[in-house]
C-alpha cells in the first residue's frame, strides 16, 4: 500500500485524477488529510519526538497518534506492515505570521532533512507558496512559467488564491485537469477527457520539472532526475526568498512527484519535453 498524506482537501481533489490518470495497474494507494500546515506539523512531531532521532515507531503509527489526538480515525485500521511506501504534500505558506519566517524556514529545513525516503520515515513534497501553484499559469503549455515568481508582501496583503483566480486562464474551470465523469458522458466523452487532462499534467509535468531545474541549475529544461526537495527548498531561499523582496518562484509539487516517481520516460512521447 502507498499512503499519501496531504495538507488538505484540495491536495486530495488533485490526487484522485493522478491516482486515475497516472497510477490504474499500481499497487493500492490509502490518502488521508492533515487539515493543517507544516508548521503545525512539526510542533506535532516534536511533541512525538520524531524530529529529534529518539522516534522508537514508525511515521505511520506517529501520524495514527496525530489524527485520534484530532478526532480522525482515518488510519485506526492501517497497520505500518502494510505501508511500502508514504509520501507527504504540504505548503511553503511563507505569508504565514504565527511565527517569524526564519523560524518557520528553520522548521521546514528540518522536516525536509527527516523526510527523504519514501520507504522509510517517507517522502515530503513541498508546495511554493501553496498548493493552488498548480493552476497560476496562462493556457498550457505556458512557456513563460519557468519566470513567474510572487512576493511575501502580496501573499499576505491579497490571499494567493485569489491572485491565482485573477492570473489564470482556467480561472475556476478545473476540467482540464480534474476528471469529473458525468452519467450523460459516453465512452468517446469520457476519452476525450482522459486525454485532455493527461495532456495538460504532463505540460505541467514538463513546465514545474524544467522549472525546478531552472531554480538549482539555472537552466530551464528537462532533467535526467529532478533535484532533491531539500535542494530545491535551499535555492528557493538563497536566490528568491533571503533577498531584499523577499518571495518564492511558483512551484507545484504533484507534476514533480510524477516525474520523480515515473523518471523522464513519463513524458516521452510529450511533443512539449523535445
């Protein structure tokens, strides 16, 4: 089984149309939601004192404790036996205010260094600033993404949703890449929009990946293999956020778990990866 941890219940709506499009012969896959950011995360995992090298249970069984502390059951009947693999998407959310943003930035450091394998304590997918980067983009392909960037300033003073709804061509029109089947769709409408919403992933698979690339290395195109999280995480601050305006460049995790997760052959046969 794969366990998937997410943020919130958009992450989920997200997933459900991977899990179809991308994961249908794979192994079966359990998704459940923390409903809260990665800071509040890592006070939960100090308190479990997963962060700290003394965790004597796995991360499975720690984030069970987590859940029944909050009332969630999801994982009551999920053995850690049956778990080969866990990933995690949370957000930057560096508009957030409860703390400073070299604090926050020191925590997400240390959850990005525990988090690194998916077959061990798991694997964590982080979101530049949140998860809705996914759909700040123009008509796919957009070839102007690799460029876009957004401050802390106006992150906190205009929410990044709402900028998202105002910047992108779909605006609140998901069925480009949500598969949303309806009774009255016949087999040749239900293709067309399988094809449509595989289509514009892999765009984004190729636009978030070259993208990725363009923050470490400078060069905006596909990688053999995407750079680690935390090396992505560590160009993000040296060259976008530890300035004097202070922001991130526009990241989305979920094309770049794709690419980690399936390798370059993914998007292969992709017009837009030559």
């Amino acid at each position: 089984m794969i366990l998937f941890i997410f943020e919130g219940k958009d992450d989920k709506t997200y997933f459900e149309s991977i899990k179809r499009l991308f994961f249908p012969e794979k192994s079966e896959t359990f998704v459940c939601t923390y409903n809260s950011n990665i800071y509040s995360l890592y006070t939960k995992l100090k308190n479990h004192d997963a962060l700290n090298g003394k965790l004597e249970v796995d991360t499975v069984s720690v984030f069970k404790e987590i859940l029944t502390e909050k009332g969630d059951n999801t994982l009551k009947e999920i053995r850690e036996d049956e778990v080969s693999e866990i990933y995690l998407f949370f957000d930057y959310d560096f508009q957030e205010k409860s703390r400073t943003l070299e604090e926050n930035n020191k925590r997400l450091s240390e959850m990005l260094d525990y988090f690194t394998d998916e077959t061990g304590n798991g694997k964590l997918y982080i979101n530049y600033p949140m998860v809705e980067s996914l759909r700040y983009t123009k008509e796919l392909p957009d070839n102007d993404y690799w460029s876009y960037t957004v401050s802390r300033q106006k992150c906190q003073e205009d929410s990044f949703k709402h900028q998202v709804h105002e910047f992108s061509f779909y605006k609140s029109n998901l069925e480009y890449l949500v598969l949303t089947i309806k009774p009255a769709d016949d087999e040749t409408r239900i293709q067309q929009k399988v094809d449509t919403a595989k289509t514009n992933w892999l765009r984004l698979v190729i636009m978030n990946t070259s993208k990725a690339n363009y923050i470490c290395n400078n060069k905006n195109e596909l990688p053999e293999e995407v750079n680690s999280q935390k090396e992505i995480y560590d160009n993000q601050l040296a060259k976008y956020v530890d300035t004097e305006e202070c922001k991130v460049a526009i990241l989305n995790a979920f094309p770049i778990f794709l690419f980690d997760y399936f390798g370059k052959k993914i998007v292969s046969g992709s017009k837009e990866s030559c």
